[in-house]
C-alpha cells in the first residue's frame, strides 16, 4: 500500500478515536441531602458524546447522553471530652481503677459490652452535661496520653523529658494501668 493511502487510515482512526471520546460539558455545584451539620461540598460532572452536542448545546438540562459522578467531602467532627473539675477528675480515676473490667482484659467481665455501657451511662448521669460518649473519650484520652508519657524515648543521647505539672498527676494517677498495656514495636527501615 501507498505512503497516501496509510495517511488516510490514520486520519480516519483519529477521527474515529475522537467520536468515541467524550468531553467533559460542565461542572454542576449542588446542594446535599437534608443532614445535620454543615453542607458538604459536592460536584456533579456531567459527560456526553461530543457529536450530539452542538457549539450552542453545552447547557447540562439539554444532555441526553448524560452520566454523573457525584464527589462528596466530608468534614470529620472532633468530639470533645467533657471538661472535669481536679476533684471530679480524682474521683473519676478513683472510680475507674475500682472497676477493672473496664481495663483489664483478663477480667471475666471484660468482653460483656452491656455491663461496661451500662457502668459508664450510669457514672455519666452523676454528671451534669455528661454523656456515655464524652466520659469514655475522656477515659480513652487519659490511658492514651498515660501510655505515651511513659514511652520510653527511642532515639540514642535524648535526654530526658520534663513533665508539666498535668502530665505528671497523669502519670502518678494512672500508674495502676500500667501492666495492662500492651506496647508495639514500630517497624524502622
């Protein structure tokens, strides 16, 4: 075959490549579902096949070959431990080290959900404003910052770490829960 006639067959595969693709037509903000909180961001893009729209027909109503994708963004809500006084915080401590099914996992009581749910939805109503979730963020917030206090450094010659006057009463407090955490070892390169 001709050098004229390989040139005609790339032309028409090239068009023919063109009719199959599809071009993006418009970017359609749109309002969410009723939900509570704020609105979050969502994006409709519509497509359609290029040769059943005209220069004039770009309005995304008049689209008969339409397909959607819809993008959602969420915002991520941070809950907030309930704010205790020193000696509500003394007494909450006091209350949890007497209840070892809340923390030890050797305890027979440990996997019974009910039990623990029902021990903290009752200590949460001696609260005013105090709800199961906020008292069990502030128990999880306390053995966490409790864990990573007493982490030992890792790195050769740091030396060593002072503790304000918060993070010291974390430690002396919750030093009880001590053999009930489990350490990972992080993988280093």
């Amino acid at each position: 075959s001709s050098p004229l006639t390989r040139q005609e067959e790339t032309d028409e595969s090239q068009e023919e490549e063109a009719q199959e693709e599809t071009r993006e037509v418009s970017r359609v903000p749109t309002a969410t579902p009723a939900r509570t909180g704020p609105p979050a961001k969502t994006t409709v893009t519509v497509t359609a096949d290029p040769d059943s729209l005209s220069d004039e027909d770009t309005d995304a109503s008049s689209v008969s070959n339409v397909s959607t994708v819809q993008e959602v963004k969420k915002r991520r809500r941070h809950k907030a431990a309930h704010k205790f006084s020193w000696e509500e915080e003394e007494e909450l401590v006091e209350w949890y080290q007497s209840h070892p099914e809340l923390y030890d996992k050797n305890h027979q009581h440990f996997r019974n959900k009910d039990r623990k749910s029902s021990l903290l939805n009752t200590k949460a109503k001696e609260f005013p404003d105090c709800t199961y979730d906020r008292l069990n963020l502030f128990f999880k917030s306390q053995r966490t910052r409790y864990s990573h206090l007493t982490q030992s450094p890792n790195k050769s010659g740091s030396g060593a770490k002072y503790l304000t006057h918060r993070e010291q009463w974390i430690v002396d407090k919750w030093s009880f829960i001590k053999s009930h955490i489990v350490r990972v070892e992080s993988r280093q390169n």
